[in-house]
C-alpha cells in the first residue's frame, strides 16, 4: 500500500510541472492578447483625439472665415456650415465624458458666429464696416477660448487613458 502511494506520489510530481507550465503559458497568452488589445485601443483613442481636433480647429478657421464673408463681403447667409458636426460624432463616440465641454464649446461658437451676422448685418444697413468691429469681435472670440481649451484639455486626457 506504502509502495501504490509513493508511486501515485512520484507520478502527481511528475504531472505539477506541466500543468504549471500549461497555466503559465495560458495566463501568458491571455496577459498579451490583453495588452495588444489595450494599446490598438490607446492607438485608436490618439488617431481619433487628433481627429478631433483638428475638426475642432477647423471650426475656429471657419468663425475668422465668416467673420470675413460677413463684414467684407457683405454676406451672412451661411455657405457652408463649421465642421462640428464631426467633432460632435468622434466625442459622442469615442469621447463622451467631454460631452459638457463639448455642448459649452457649441454654444460659445454659436455666440461668436452670431457676433459675426450682427457686424455683417451692421455693415449692410450701415454701408460700411462698424468703426469698433476689431474690438467686438475680440471680446467676442476671447469669450470662446476657455471653453475651446477646456476641450482639448478634455480630449487629451481622456485620449491617454
């Protein structure tokens, strides 16, 4: 009897180091795979960050080139609208804790591209461009800025996670 449980012994020994090494190899594997699928979606997070801001630098492009077709050209019907649209999808799906500072950089832009109609409206009834446009459009474009920074800030956070 002493002699059947030394050999079950010897032969439970035998099997411990390949079973360890199958649960090693296991874990491994599964330890990678976890880790590639963590940085592809770090990888996709920065691709889709960038995205974003560019389409969210775009959009400051297009309220100057408003600004512009309003006042010198004497036109405020909108030609082609900002790239916010863009913005809005990439944050909605890829971003959605920075939602509020999303809905605070729209609102913002709304108010600064309204800025712009009223110049360009001014300059229509007026026959020229209002002598305080610089100054008004400053003030108007600085109320834009923090909540444009926040933004980005937002996105660059969330993007390293």
């Amino acid at each position: 009897m002493t002699e059947e449980v030394s050999e079950l012994t010897k032969a439970l020994l035998a099997v411990i180091p390949v079973l360890s090494g199958g649960l090693i190899g296991i874990a491994g594997s599964f330890g990678v795979s976890y880790f590639q699928q963590r940085q592809k979606k770090s990888e996709t997070l920065k691709k889709k960050a960038e995205e974003a801001l560019q389409h969210l630098y775009r959009c400051i492009i297009w309220l100057h080139n408003y600004r512009h077709q309003c006042l010198i050209d004497g036109e405020i019907k909108i030609a082609n609208f900002p790239p916010l649209d863009t913005a809005e999808a990439i944050v909605a799906l890829y971003f959605p804790e920075a939602e509020s500072e999303l809905d605070e950089f729209t609102k913002k832009h709304s108010e600064v591209a309204s800025v712009a109609i009223g110049l360009g409206g001014e300059r229509i009834a007026q026959g020229e461009i209002p002598k305080d446009h610089s100054e008004r459009w400053s003030m108007a474009f600085s109320s834009l800025k923090p909540s444009f920074n926040a933004l980005k800030a937002k996105i660059r956070e969330l993007s390293l996670k």
